[in-house]
C-alpha cells in the first residue's frame, strides 16, 4: 500500500469518527473521574433515602417510646441490661424515646431541600445582574457592582441569624416549619459569588468576534446576552452551583445546631419533621450519655458535603476547556 493510499484512509476514517461535542468531552472526562463518580452515587443514594424515608424508617420519626430512651446501638452490650441496644432501634434513642435512625433518614429530606430549591432564585439573581453589569458596563456596571460589594459585605451569617429570629414567629417563619424563611435568607444573599462570576464571563467574552459579528446582523441586546454569552458562560456556572450547594446545606445546618432552624412540627406527619442540624443540637445536650445522637448526624452532613463537593470538582476540571485527553 502507497503513502498516498494510507493517508487518504487516514483521513477517511478521521473524518468518519463521531462528532464529539463540548458537553459530550465534558461529559466523558466526568466520567472518568473517580471521586466525582463515587459523589454522585452517594448523592444518588440520599435522594433515595429521602423518597422512601417512610418505608426505610423502622418507626415514625415523632413516635415516642418512653420505656427507652437513651437506648445505645444495637451493636453496645453492657453488663446492664437496661442500657443494651435493641436491634429495633438499631442507632439507639434520643432523651425521649424517638428512633435515631428514622429521624436521620428524614433528616435528609431537609437537607436535600434545602440546598437544591434556594439554588434557582441564587442563580436567577445572579446570572440577571450580572449579565446586565457586564454588557452594560458603564454606570449600570458601576451602579450594580457597588450594590453587590455592600450585600457581599455583609456576613452572611448573622443575617440569616437577625432574620430568623426576627420573622420566626410570623406567617413567613411558620411556612414549611421555617423552611420557606430560609429559602428567602439565602436568596437575598447568596447571589453575589454568582453574580460576579457571570459579569467577570461576560466582559472578556463581549468584544469577541461572535458577538461583534451578532450585533452586524442585527441581534437586539436581549438576543446577545440570552444566545450568545450565556450559553458560552454556563461552565462556570454550573460548577458555581455544585459549590453552592453545600453551602446552604452548612447554612442549614449550623442554624439548627443553633436552635434556629426547623420549627418543632406538631402534626406526626409532617413531611419535615426534623433536620440534621437539629438532631446535632440534641445530641450535644446529651453528648455524655448518648454521643451517637451527635455522631450519627455529624456523619452524614459530613457525607452529603463531600458528595456535592467531589462532584464540584469533577465539573470544575470535566468543563475547563483547557483540559486535553
């Protein structure tokens, strides 16, 4: 066989490949990576757990059984036989005789909830501003940027800390037993990481010749921003939001533990009745005699953290187009 020969069926076979895209290449190189893989299952596996929390739960997770309460884990024998585990509380008791296992897989339910609905008004906000800041420039960019440094200037903390305590009590704070209170604390501020993102994308991508050649043809500036530059920034923001989900989970979290978070429900069955944040604070109340009770909690908001966060990860480096296989 000739050279020529070779190389035509080198260049027929090349051009005979399947076209591969960027969210195809971005989409093979996530699924290479290791961590990001074992992230999604586990995130996988927490969505399973908080839609079939009532048939995985042993008991109810407000059901109380006085006869034992502060009973240890199945697997701790003691030379009482009072403080033994029972294999039908297999992570034990709390202080008032509730099933630690059944309010840890509702617990997921808030969690899961927590850090995946407030994540569409955050990027709504901010993908909006900062689009606008970034190809408006100017005084807009000037005006928008400066309202963003005063909302980022602002600990973030303490304003879900001021506006829990302060509209807890009201109609807003008695919504989904608190839940809706926070999904608005963390709108109003989460959004300025995001916003920022989007308007440092937007002003390198706006003087490129794709855009210059979209405004020769006639594109109005809402065509321009909505077709051409948010498509093209979507890679960062995609991995933004990964990061910004245990974010919120973390929020939750340390409000509860602060004895802010989820309301007590009253009705048994309430479709949040508690939260990890909450199962955290009572088990540091009772730390000494049942420390499984912060433990148990602990792990799993541990858990879900590093699931999001891997998977994080894994988008940061599956979108770089820098990235070469």
């Amino acid at each position: 066989m000739t050279t020529a020969v070779r190389q035509k069926n080198a260049l027929q076979t090349t051009f005979a490949r399947r076209e591969r895209s960027l969210w195809g290449d971005a989409w093979k190189r996530l699924a290479r990576n290791r961590a990001a893989v074992s992230g999604m299952i586990m995130i996988a596996a927490f969505v399973l757990i908080a839609i079939f929390a009532p048939w995985l739960a042993p008991h109810g997770p407000l059901e109380i059984f006085p006869q034992n309460s502060f009973r240890p884990p199945m697997w701790v024998h003691s030379g009482n036989p009072a403080r033994n585990g029972d294999p039908s509380f297999p992570l034990g008791t709390d202080s008032v005789g509730r099933d630690v296992l059944s309010r840890l897989l509702y617990g997921t339910r808030v969690s899961l909830v927590v850090g995946l609905i407030p994540l569409f008004p955050i990027l709504v906000i901010g993908i909006s501003i900062g689009l606008l800041s970034g190809y408006a420039g100017g005084q807009m960019d000037n005006l928008l940027m400066r309202f963003t440094d005063v909302i980022y200037a602002f600990p973030g903390l303490l304003f879900f800390i001021i506006m829990v305590t302060a509209l807890r009590d009201t109609a807003l704070g008695k919504m989904l037993n608190g839940l809706l209170l926070l999904f608005v604390s963390l709108s109003l501020v989460a959004w300025v990481g995001v916003a920022r993102l989007v308007r440092g994308q937007v002003l390198s991508l706006k003087e490129k010749e794709f855009i210059e050649a979209a405004r020769m043809i006639g594109a109005d500036t809402g065509r321009i921003m909505l077709k051409h530059l948010l498509p093209n920034s979507l890679g960062p923001i995609i991995v933004a939001a990964a990061f910004l989900i245990p974010t919120s989970i973390m929020t939750e979290a340390t409000l509860g533990f602060l004895g802010l978070g989820l309301r007590p429900p009253t009705d048994p069955h309430a479709i949040f009745p508690t939260s990890w944040g909450s199962l955290c604070l009572e088990g540091y109340a009772a730390i000494n005699s049942q420390p499984y009770l912060l433990l148990a909690p602990a792990v799993c908001i541990a858990l879900m953290m590093l699931a999001f966060t891997f998977v994080g990860d894994g988008l940061r480096d599956a979108l770089d187009p820098r990235m070469i296989d």
